[in-house]
C-alpha cells in the first residue's frame, strides 16, 4: 500500500512539475539583432532596444515571460510561420505583402526613408539615384524592394548592394566601398550620433508604420497583444522608452 501511495504522489508532482514548465515557457520574440535603436545585442551580451524593452512590458501586462530570440531579416518571417518564434517585436514596416502572411498588431511608430552618406561627402540624394553610385540596403526590407523597382522603372544608373543590416552598410559607407545608404530614419539618426555619417533626406519613398507580426492561425494572441499595446502606449513608460531611446521625431 505504502509503495503504490509513493508512486501516486510522483505521479501528482510529475504532473505538477510538467504543468508548471509548460506554463512558464513564454513567448518567444523573433528580433533583428543589429538595427538600433529598435533591437540589437548590447556590448554585454544582452537583447536590448526600444521594441524589446517594450515587449517585455507587453509579455508582464499579459502574465507572460518572454524571451527574444536574434534571426537574420530576411528569414524572420518564415521562423514565425514555421513556429520557430510566437512573435516578431523588432521594427517591422507593416507591408501589404507582409499582412498576407501574418497578422500585425495596430501600427505603433511612424517611419520615414532617409538616404545616408559619410559626414564630409557633398552628395545629394538626386546625385546617388542618377549618377553611377553604390548604394547599401538591408535585404529583405520594404526599402530595397522599392529601391529595386523604381530603379528599372525610371532607369536610374545607381547599383544596388545589399547586406544583412543597416549597421554593416554605414561601416562600408566609413571604409568607402560605397557611396550611400537607404534605411529608416531612427537607424539612421542612430548611425549619425555615433559615427562620421550625416542624413540627406528622403529618397521618394513612403513613410511606413511598424507593427508586431503574429502568426494568422493566432487570433487570441493578437487580441492580448493588442490590448497590452494599447496600455502601454498610454503609459508613461512609453514615454519613458521614446525618450531612452532618443526616438522623438
């Protein structure tokens, strides 16, 4: 009798014990581990950046822990349809292509095209498209798909080089192996209060909105993201994390 007592309660505590792993497992946030000062790895290590800092405020309001993976760009999407990730929080432009796959959060920042240059350089935004200039661009971005297109459209006589980060292209805008870069403006504004780089304006692209990205087949999550979203924008932690982060426009 003893020893069937003994084996019921380990079969309660191993019940117990699986209960509380499976609930304590998280959201799993897909992040672009180089794009300050939205997401990046920190000099010790770390996730860091607006957006996770953010969506760890959104995973505590909804009694989650969180966890922020770093995934290359142009595969992030594919990681959350293959349930590799629950969620992408790390500066995603809500796209018409995009919302075909995944479901986003209400949009909550606005984000501008800019084209940067080496801080010394005199050249014009007009002058990179039209002249024989290389241009960097984060593959996989809304940016270096249009760029790519109204090249062949309007036979602009610049060429296209693309890397896997923002970061990566200004170094090489520093090592003069190209000419310019075209990235979002906070990226942008980051670059420029660290290195030798200046902004010269939009490049005739259109202003796009970030949201969070879930997984279609997820409506309940969307829904409590949403909601926690919402909180915090209206939080002065929001506030708190633009002025961190150096984002007001």
């Amino acid at each position: 009798m003893m020893r069937n007592g003994i084996i019921l309660l380990l079969c309660i505590v191993g019940l117990s014990f699986a209960t509380s792993v499976f609930a304590k497992k998280g959201l799993v946030n897909g992040i672009d581990a180089n794009y300050p000062p939205f997401a990046y790895i920190d000099k010790t290590g770390v996730p860091s950046g607006f957006d996770v800092e953010a969506m760890a405020w959104v995973a505590n309001e909804m009694g989650e822990e969180v966890t922020h993976q770093p995934i290359e760009w142009s595969g992030i999407i594919q990681s959350l349809l293959s349930k590799k990730i629950d969620i992408i929080a790390s500066g995603m432009s809500i796209t018409e292509e995009r919302s075909k796959k995944v479901n986003f959060t209400t949009p909550y920042w606005v984000i501008e095209q800019v084209m940067v240059v080496k801080k010394d350089s005199a050249l014009t935004v007009k002058e990179i498209l039209n002249g024989e200039q290389i241009l960097g661009v984060q593959q996989g971005t809304p940016e270096a798909k249009w760029l790519k297109e109204e090249k062949e459209k309007n036979g602009w006589n610049f060429t296209l080089r693309y890397y896997n980060s923002s970061p990566l292209a200004v170094e090489d805008i520093l090592n003069g192996r190209i000419a310019g870069a075209a990235m979002n403006d906070a990226p942008a504004k980051d670059a420029a209060s660290k290195k030798d780089v200046q902004l010269i304006g939009n490049f005739g692209m259109h202003s796009e909105e970030f949201g969070y990205a879930v997984r279609k087949d997820n409506p309940e999550l969307l829904a409590k993201v949403n909601a926690a979203l919402a909180k915090l924008m209206a939080a002065p932690e929001w506030d708190a994390l633009i002025k961190k982060y150096d984002l007001a426009k």
